[in-house]
C-alpha cells in the first residue's frame, strides 16, 4: 500500500496534470482562426509582364506558396510573370491551423502602341482592341451579339441644332475602354430613349433613328491643351508624361497646340503635326509652379484665334489643378458664348481634389464639351481620357433630341439619355444650357504674398494693370481691396497685415492710373482662409492675398451680418428661419481664435444705404445687432 506520503504526491501530480490539460485546452479554445484581411484574388497584365500577388492575413504566422519551398510573411506579396492563365494558391498557417485562398492571373493581349501620324485616319486603333478593364477609351472593336454594352458616355452636345431641336453625339464603350462600332447592324431591336427634366416638367422621348459617325472616314482636328501650372500645380511631371503618351494616338492629319498658365500664359508651341508636337515636348520646361490661376483669361485668348482659319473640327481642353482665381474681367459666360457661338467644345479635366468644380462643370455644359476629374494616383489614366476626347470628335453614334415649347423658357434642360438592347440598359447624363446664367468665381484675387510680407512681386503686375485699366477707362466704378493672411501670428497682427497688404493693392493700382476715390480697402486678418487645415505651402500662400470685390449696386454687392452660429447645423436652421421670413441668405464660415464660427448674411442690397436701414429696421424689429459688410 502507499503511504500518506506517496499518496498525497501522486495526488498532487494527478492535479498538476489536470491543470496543465485543462490550461492546453483553453487555450486552444482562445486561439483565434486566421483571417483573409486583403488578398488580391484576380489579376490581368498583359502579355510579358509580371503580376504581383497581395496578401494580409491576421491570426497566422507565415505563409508559403504552393510549389515554392519558402515561408513568406502574413502581410506580404510574392511577383509572378506567367505565360498563360495561371491559378496561384496561397496557404496562412498558424501552428496547426492553415487557410488556403487561390488568385487568378489572366494574360491580356499586349496592346501595340500606333506609331505618329500614320494613315489619313484612326484606323490603326480598330487594329488594336483593348483586353485591360478601363473606364475610359482604350481601343476599337466591331460589334457583335456575343458582346456587351457597359456603359455610354455624352461627349457632345450642341444648342440649338434647329429651333427646338439639341444634339447629342455619344460613345459605347465595353468594359475594356473598346469604342463598339456596328452596333446599328446587330439582329434585335436597339432602343435609345431621354428623359428630359426641366424646373417646370419632366417629358420622356423615344428616339426612332440615330446615326454612326466613321471614324476612318473622318477629317483632322486641332486641338488647343492649356495646362495649369499655378502653385496648385504639383504633378505636372506626371501630367507631361500622360499628354506624351498620348500624341502617338493623333494622325498626320491632326494638329495640336498647348500652353501653360498661371495669372499669364506662355505658349510652347502653336498647332502643328503630333511628331513636331513631340519633339516640341521634349524640350518643355515649365518652372516651378508658382502664382494664380486665370483659366478663364487663358481659355478666352486660346479660343479667339480659332475664328479664323480653316472649318475643321476645333476644341480646347484644359487641364486644372482649381477653379479660376484670378481673371479678373474675363468670366466663365465670356470664355462659354465665345466658344458656343465659334461651335467649339471645351473640355476640363480637374485634377487632384483641392477645387469647387461647378463652374467648371457649367463651362463644359455651356459649350456642349465634357468634364473629367483624376485624383492624384490616377493621372496615368489622362492619356486615355485624351484619346478619349479627340476620337469622339471623329466617330461617335448621334441623335436628335427637341425642346418642347414649355421648356424653351427654362434656363437648363438636364438630360438623361438611356441605351437599351436586350437586358442591358445604360444611361449617361448632361445639362443642356437655353439660357446661360451667370456664373462668378469664389474669390478673384490680385496677388499672393510670402510669409509676414507686404511686398507684391512683379509676377502680378498683368493683373494691376488690367484692374487699372478697366477702372480708368470706367471712373464710377468702384471696388473694395480685401487684405487677408494665413496664421502668422496673433489676432491683432494678422488683422493689421492683412490690412497693410491691401493698402499696398491699393497703392500699385493708383501708381497705375487708377482714381483713389474708386477704391475701398478693408483687412480681413485669418478669418476667412481658403484652405482652413494649409498643410501645404501651397494652401497657405492661398491664403495670404489681396482680393476685389465690385460695388456695383447691379450685383448687388452690400450684406447684413444677422448672427452666428458655433456649428454648422445650427448655422443652417438659421439660414431657413431667415428664408421663412423671405429674405435672401446664407452662411460663411470664419475662423475666430483659431475656431470655426458660421455667420449668418443677408444678401441683395445694391447700395450701402440700402443695406444700413434694412439693418436699422431689423435691429429695431428684432432688438438685437445687425452689421453692414
């Protein structure tokens, strides 16, 4: 028998036993299975090039390749070049456990880049179908019933194209960018069809015959590149490759220009064949980006040259990295009749994120072109968008739409056109312009200013001097300089340099010509920043400037402060407490002590005394202050 001593031993290493099981138990219990947090699972590069297979898997330890005796990371990749479709699988293992996941490789026939200018046409692009997904045109194919739709693009507009009718040239591209030619002659029935929204009412129309432009049949077009190179401006290295690439694609036919822009433009080189074009871009240097941006100046001085000349196709195409800031006596509506009325499109493509893009979008709808936006990662893809534009000048499927008799009267008509065959339906949008409305800029400014600085460089001098022309040649016009600046110290003295660079605006115009009694002045501080985070250099210099303001009781340019608010929400209840009491409103944030605060305004005085006794009366009606600004 055991004695008491053996006994409690055993016992003990019985318990220990339990413990050490019951602790390997739970804690497989607790282990966490692995889990797929990213994995890229299908692949398609073309011919000769390499496929880079991503994971990251959480909860393993290592991961290995089947067929590859080597322990890569969870959070890694592993590069590939096959030679046909090839399945790779990937296997996550932690201890015991294992979790395997396969990615696809599919081999895309390599696309041939066209060499410059040859044939008379497009041609060699129904030679090269794309196989690469792209939103954008990429090749040509003809069509066929085994092929599908995947979307349609309004690429032109024009109106009026008769009294009551508008015109709308479009694209039908499938999932690889392929332009789908042919599509008329396919068995089964092809319905295209618009909604047609105006203010008023919304009419449907069914249309019973469209038409195919040929590309091969038709005739060479000039196209005018403008490209912003202002301090916003910071991948034009990138954007230079994109517009290079993009020349091969052009026919010795064709003829391109471009220009670069800040407050000015510079002209590289004016229309001429895509070879020379290349060898022109080549030597394109374009300096550091630096000053304004006058679109509107540039785009107006591009597009009046095209009157004369021969009756080609014509259009411009702008490349921006923001909205026009600083045209001064040129607007949207000026650059948007001239190029109407002149049947020339303009096309935008914004790039970046750092703009308010409506008035540029108004500009596309004005002429009947389109507008595009790339953020920073994509701007590769501007090549394509510039094939797309220019082939859609030469091949395209057309319909007439009409404006019935209600709408006439209507300022915009928003069309949505749709494409119907079988089960597949696709719609694109645009607005159709009866009568333009006019469009002004956020801010107009006349110059930057460096850090603490008051001094205007000679950069600006274009903009004083046609400010100071357009006042001495009209003496009862009158503006307000608006001095502002970043954060460059306290209240007090950003306020006081704001103030002292608007008295040196104010100086330079009267140095130039410009009358002392047509000029007010007044300083801002950091209160109303362009850019509120300026976590860039760019972003701040914006917000160091001198800018104009027209008294001119047409515009009526004369506003109430009626409150604040500390948040935005209740800055908007405020707006419609106003509005319920009709008057025109709207809020604008200001920055106080580095804090956001929204001020409430009354807007549509045309004078200043106009503005001072509704402000008299409000103050007396609601007892509470009201400030004229």
């Amino acid at each position: 028998m055991l004695s008491k001593k053996h006994k409690r031993l055993a016992v003990s290493f019985l318990f220990a036993a339990i413990l050490v099981w019951l602790g390997l138990f739970f804690q497989s219990c607790a282990t966490k299975p692995i889990e797929v947090k990213s994995f890229t699972g299908y692949i398609q590069v073309e011919e000769g090039e390499s496929a880079d297979v991503q994971w990251e898997f959480a909860n393993a330890d290592r991961v290995q390749i089947k067929g590859l005796n080597y322990n890569f990371s969870p959070n890694d990749s592993y590069k590939i070049k096959p030679t046909g479709t090839k399945i790779v699988q990937v296997i996550a293992y932690k201890g015991d456990d294992s979790l395997a996941v396969n990615a696809v490789i599919d081999i895309a026939k390599k696309k041939v880049k066209p060499q410059y200018g040859r044939g008379p046409t497009m041609d060699f692009i129904g030679l090269s179908p794309a196989y690469l997904e792209s939103d954008y045109l990429a090749g040509v194919i003809k069509a066929d019933t085994t092929m599908s739709p995947y979307q349609i693009k309004i690429m032109r507009t024009v109106y009026p194209y008769t009294k009551d009718q508008f015109l709308v040239r479009a694209l039908v591209l499938d999932r690889f960018g392929n332009y789908m030619s042919g599509l008329s002659s396919l068995p089964g029935e092809i319905n295209w069809s618009a909604a047609l929204q105006s203010d008023l009412i919304t009419s449907n129309y069914d249309v019973t015959t469209f038409n195919e432009k040929d590309y091969s049949t038709s005739e060479g077009i000039d196209i005018n590149i403008l490209l912003d190179n202002s301090s916003a401006a910071t991948r034009n290295d990138k954007v230079i490759d994109a517009i290079r690439s993009f020349l091969p694609y052009l026919t010795k036919t064709d003829k391109i220009s471009f220009s670069y822009f800040n407050q000015t433009k510079t002209e590289v080189f004016p229309l001429t064949n895509p070879t020379d074009a290349s060898k022109e871009f080549e030597k394109v240097t374009l300096g550091q980006p630096q000053g304004l941006n006058s679109i509107y100046k540039c785009a107006y001085t591009s597009v009046s040259p095209f009157a004369s000349g021969s009756k080609r196709n014509k259009l411009l195409v702008i490349l921006t990295y923001g909205s026009d800031n600083s045209s001064i006596i040129y607007s949207s509506n000026d650059v948007g009749k001239l190029a109407h009325d002149l049947d020339i499109p303009v096309y935008i493509i914004g790039v970046g994120s750092a703009m308010e893009s409506y008035s540029l979008k108004y500009l596309c709808s004005l002429t009947g072109g389109r507008y595009y936006q790339v953020i920073n990662d994509e701007i590769s893809k501007i090549e394509n968008i510039l094939l797309e534009i220019s082939f859609s000048q030469k091949g395209y499927y057309e319909l007439l739409m009409p404006v019935y008799s209600s709408q006439l009267e209507q300022n915009m008509i928003k069309s949505v056109l749709t494409y119907q065959r079988g089960k597949t339906k696709l719609t694109d949008r645009a607005n159709i312009i009866l009568k333009p409305e006019m469009q002004f800029s956020q801010y107009q400014a006349l110059a930057y200013f460096g850090y603490r600085d008051t001094v205007i460089q000679t950069d600006f001098d274009v903009i004083f001097k046609s400010l100071a022309k357009v006042l001495k040649d009209n003496p009862n016009s009158v503006i307000q300089l608006v001095g502002h600046s970043s954060t460059e110290g306290t209240n007090e003295y950003n306020l006081d340099l704001s103030l002292k660079r608007a008295q040196e605006a104010r100086r330079k115009l009267i140095g130039m010509g410009a009358a002392p009694s047509q000029i007010r002045i007044r300083g801002e501080g950091n209160a109303k920043p362009i850019y509120y985070l300026q976590s860039t250099q760019w972003q701040q210099q914006n917000n160091r400037r001198v800018t104009v303001r027209w008294l001119d009781p047409s515009i009526l340019p004369y506003e109430i402060i009626a409150g604040e608010s500390n948040t935005e929400n209740d800055a908007l209840a405020k707006v419609e407490q106003w509005e319920g009491k009709k008057y025109q409103v709207y809020y604008e944030r200001y920055i106080e002590n580095n804090i956001p605060v929204y001020k409430i305004k009354l807007w549509g005085y045309a004078t200043q005394k106009d503005a001072e006794d509704t402000a008299k009366h409000l103050k007396e009606k609601f007892k509470s202050d009201f400030a004229v600004e």
